[in-house]
C-alpha cells in the first residue's frame, strides 16, 4: 500500500498542460482588464494633477462634510443593523415558531430589491406624498432630505447583512449549550454572551465588516432620500457624483480612493475572517432548514 | 413534546419583527399602495409607454448579454481557482469580491474612465471601431463587473466538493476531458450554474450606480429602467415613478421566486445521501 503515496495522483479532467495554461491566461488577463484596471484607474486619476490638487480635495470642506455624513451614518446604521441581525438570529434559529421560513424569505428581500426601488419606497412612507409626510410636516420633522432618511434607507439595503451570517452557523451549532447554560441558572443575556458569542464571533465580526463597506458605500437608494444638498446631506459616494458631474475628474476620484481604500480594506479583513471559518458555506443556499432541536 | 427552555423569544422575535416590518415591509407596502391609487388604464398607460418599454428592453438586453459573458467567464474563473495551482492564485480569488466591495458609484467612474474614447480601453477599442462608453455596450460592461461575483461564488464550492471518483470511473471508461466534462461535471455544476446566473440577472437588472456613469442616458436609447425611475421623480412625477419602480420590484419578487427555487434544487443536488 505505501507505493500508492508516492504514485503521482492521475490527470483530472482539465489538466492537460496546455488547456490549463491557455485557461488561466485567459482568466488572468480578462480578470486583470475587468477587475484589476478599475481599481488601478481610481489611483492614476486621483494623482492625474498631481499631489496638492489631491489633498486639496480631501481638504475642501465639502469633502470632509461628505466623510463626516459617511462615517455617521455608518456610525448609526451599522450596529443598528447588528442587533437586529442578532436578535433575528437568536429567534430563528434557537426556537421554533409558525412564519420562521417566510420570514427569513422577507429578511433577504433587500437583496433582491433594486437600490431605486428602495429609495422610491422611502418616499411614499417619509415624503410629503407619503405616508406620515403630512404628519411629519406639521411637526417639523425631516426624515427625508435629511441623516435620517440616509440612515433608514442604508438600513434597507444592508438589512440581512449580519443575519445571514449568524443564521446558518447558528442554525448548525443547535440549541444544546444554550439549554445547558440556562438549565444552570445563566441569564439570558448572560447565556448569549459566553456561550453562543463566542462561537460566532468571527461570522458576526464578518457580516458587520461587510454591512460597512456597503452602508459607506451606498449610492442609488441614498441618492434618492437625500435630497443631494451639497455640503449638507451629500454622503461620500454622493459627493463623487457631484464632483463628476461639475467636471472635476480629479476631486471625484480623488474621494473615490478613500471609499476604493476602504474596499480593499474590507476584502482584506473578509479573507482574514474566512481563514478563522467565517463566511465559509460548503455548498449553496445555506438557507436555514429548520431543524427540530430533537427528534 | 419538550418545552423550549431558552430565554428570549419575545424579546428577540419582536425586535425582528418590528425591523422587518418598519425598515423593509412598511417602505414597499407604501410603494405599492402608491401604485395601486393609480386607476388601471392610467398604470397601463404608464408602464407601457414608448420610453418606459424602451427602458425595459435596454435593461433586460444588457442584463442578458452580461449575464451570459458572466456564466462563461464565470465558470472558467471558479474553475481555474479551484482546479489549479498557480502564483497568485490566493489573490485572484480574493480580487474577485472587489465588485461587491467596490461602491457602485466608484465602480461606474472608473469604467468611464477606462472606456471612454481616450481611456485606456476605449482608445484601443475606438480604432477598432468599436464605442462602449454611452452606448448599450457600455451598459453591458457595468453589469459585467457588478454581477460576476455572483457565479463564482456559487459554482466555487460545488466545484471544490466535486468528488474526483466519479471523473476517475468515467476516465476508465475511456472519455474524453471534454465529453467527462459535458456529461459529468456539467450537469453537477447546473443547478449552481443557474441559481448563481439568477443572481447575477437579477442584479444587472436593479444596478443603478454602477450604469449612470457609462450609460449615456439618452431616452429611448441607453436610458435604464432605474434610471427613469429617477428621471420621473426629479420631475415630480411621483405616480409614474411609483407605477415603473413597481414594475421593477415585482420583477425582483418573481426572479427571488426562481432564485429561491433553483437554490432548494441545487441544494437536492449537492447534498451527499
């Protein structure tokens, strides 16, 4: 039997040497002119006119404001979102009830809504021809136009971020340590926090470094709730369009590199969380089956 | 039956509900009422005007060429990253989320950059002939970029789970790498294949970010239907924002419909007995 380590493993499909090489140039090449040269092209228009119209970009008051509204707006929407996801996957996944299937369906609706449509909703809820829009008016207070219609239709579009990450480790790790906790006298809270925190961390520590980058980086449904009031309620990638637009290539790609930085950073933090076994689903739709928690 | 112990369930269970029903249920039951104060013939006459129908072919169009360019350099990349070794293979595989990292905004600028007529590609293509910025074309490319990560990302961990016993029998048997991979592999990897071409469909169709830029945006011609929808607001034509974006979200009802299906298929599929 020892001979059959030493035996080279056979030819897969595919291996043949010059169907492989062919193969991975052409994916490499395609790869590098369809991923790669955006990013590069973000960094080469920043610098186009050099250094000092760069960092006066980054400088003008405007800018900074857009930042400011990014980093808030992120700053409220994200750990929101976080203890909804949380509290989403505590109930589905440790209990069971009547409706659990259709409202994991309605949780991952954003996905599939496009931004626009979002943002359209939030008008009929939030605007003067909306919903509470009367009601709101007679009280003097903005939603719309304003932080907290950016906020709510941020928290749409990443509404299942951090769910879905919890939710199938969860779902696969059952309910046994919990019960256990409890059954010796641990609260609640207490339960959650030394028991089943620990065993999710990475995956939740995943889902909300993956919620930022797409809350920061929101571009269609905020563009439609915030009324692109410049230096008021103009968010990062708001403000790129309006540099683009006023023919400032270099100021819009110059804010660009911050939200492409922030990009790069958020892949290298999600490959950092995949090697501690976050975000790793073995096959597809891990969608969580509901499985009795004893037979 | 054994009472379930565990503390918490109205608790959590009524933060999730309430979330639901405040940040997604209420803005799109909203939309919806909007849309259906409209009378019949109006929402028809709306929905199926010239420029609105126009904005639906251009859409679906690129969406399906996009997809289809997707599927094939899709597949071929989930499969060089798992069936290879090579330098850089680590950082390839990490590159290919950089479109669901990169913000739509940011991604649409710099494809301009890239294709526009004296961009690094677009000067190469335009002695060639060929026009991608503000033509259909450059649509398509948007929708490219957006979308690929999704088939990868679904075909990949089938195709890492692919049991190499089944392509060693059918080997001895004497096929070909082509035909093992036709009448194999392949319909292995189609339900994956398909629930991750959903996706990517299903996304081209709601981008909005990503397309502006590059788009052009003439009516008729390379307006998309997000697009229109945002045109008819600026305009404050709120009834027929609310008529085509209803259009548009009971597109995305029907295709996370499909979605849902293939994925429960391909899921049959993978599962080992």
């Amino acid at each position: 039997m020892s001979d059959t380590n030493h035996r080279r493993k056979p030819p897969r499909v595919g291996d043949a040497p010059l169907f492989r090489r062919t193969l991975i140039g052409i994916v490499l090449v395609l790869g590098a002119l369809l991923i790669l040269a955006p990013l590069v092209i973000i960094g080469v228009e920043a610098f186009s006119q050099g250094w000092q119209t760069y960092v006066a970009t980054l400088d003008h008051p405007d800018t900074r404001h857009a930042i400011m509204m990014t980093v808030v707006t992120a700053l409220i929407a994200v750990p929101v979102n976080t203890a909804f996801g949380i509290a989403a996957a505590w109930s589905i996944t440790k209990f069971d009830f009547p409706g659990k299937r259709l409202l994991l369906v309605v949780i991952e609706i954003p996905f599939s809504v496009s931004p626009i449509v979002a943002g359209v909703a939030y008008l009929f809820v939030y605007g003067l021809q909306g919903i509470f829009g009367p009601l709101l008016d007679a009280y003097d207070v903005k939603i719309l136009f304003a932080l907290p219609g950016i906020v709510l239709a941020s928290m749409f579009v990443t509404a299942p971020f951090v769910a879905r990450e919890l939710i199938p480790l969860m779902q696969a790790q059952g309910r046994d340590l919990e019960e256990a906790a409890t059954s010796l006298g641990a609260s609640g809270w207490r339960t959650f926090v030394a028991v089943t925190l620990p065993n999710v961390k990475w995956a939740l520590l995943y889902g909300v470094v993956l919620c930022n980058a797409r809350v920061m980086g929101e571009f269609g449904a905020v563009s439609i709730v915030s009324g692109n009031i410049r230096g008021q309620t103009n968010t990062l990638p708001l403000h790129i369009e309006l540099l683009y637009h006023d023919y400032q290539a270099a100021g819009a790609f110059a804010s660009a590199s911050i939200l492409a930085l922030l990009a790069v950073f958020t892949i290298i933090a999600k490959v950092a969380l995949e090697r501690r076994g976050a975000g790793r689903r073995k096959a597809l739709g891990t969608d969580a089956a509901p499985q009795g928690n004893r037979p | 039956m054994k009472r379930n112990v565990l503390p918490g369930l109205r608790l959590s269970l009524g933060v999730t509900l309430f979330y639901v029903g405040l940040i997604v249920l209420l803005p799109l039951a909203a939309l919806a009422v909007k849309a259906a104060s409209l009378g019949p013939a109006e929402y028809w006459s709306i929905v199926s005007s010239p420029r609105s129908v126009a904005s639906y072919r251009v859409t679906v169009l690129a969406a399906l060429a996009a997809t289809v360019f997707n599927l094939f350099f899709g597949l071929a990349l989930a499969w060089v990253l798992t069936r290879y070794r090579f330098p850089g293979r680590r950082l390839v595989d990490a590159m290919v989320d950089l479109p669901f990292a990169l913000p739509t905004a940011v991604a649409g600028i710099s494809l301009t950059a890239l294709f526009s007529a004296n961009g690094w590609f677009g000067s190469v293509l335009g002695q060639l002939g060929i026009t991608v910025a503000y033509t259909p074309l450059g649509i398509m490319i948007a929708m490219c970029f957006t979308s690929l990560p999704f088939i990868v990302r679904t075909v990949q961990p089938v195709l890492e789970d692919l049991d190499p016993a089944l392509e060693e029998a059918a080997q001895s048997l004497g096929g070909s790498d082509w035909t093992i991979f036709r009448k194999v592999i392949l319909p292995l990897l189609s339900p994956a294949l398909l629930a991750g071409t959903s996706l990517s469909f299903a996304r081209s169709l709601g981008e909005f970010g990503a397309i502006i830029f590059i788009a052009g945006n003439q009516p008729m011609k390379t307006e998309i239907t997000a697009l229109l929808i945002f045109i008819r607001l600026e305009e404050y034509d709120y009834q027929a924002a609310a008529a085509i974006a209803s259009v548009l979200l009971i597109t995305a009802f029907v295709m996370l419909a499909i979605t849902n299906w293939m994925q429960a298929r391909a899921l049959r599929y993978t599962v080992k007995g």
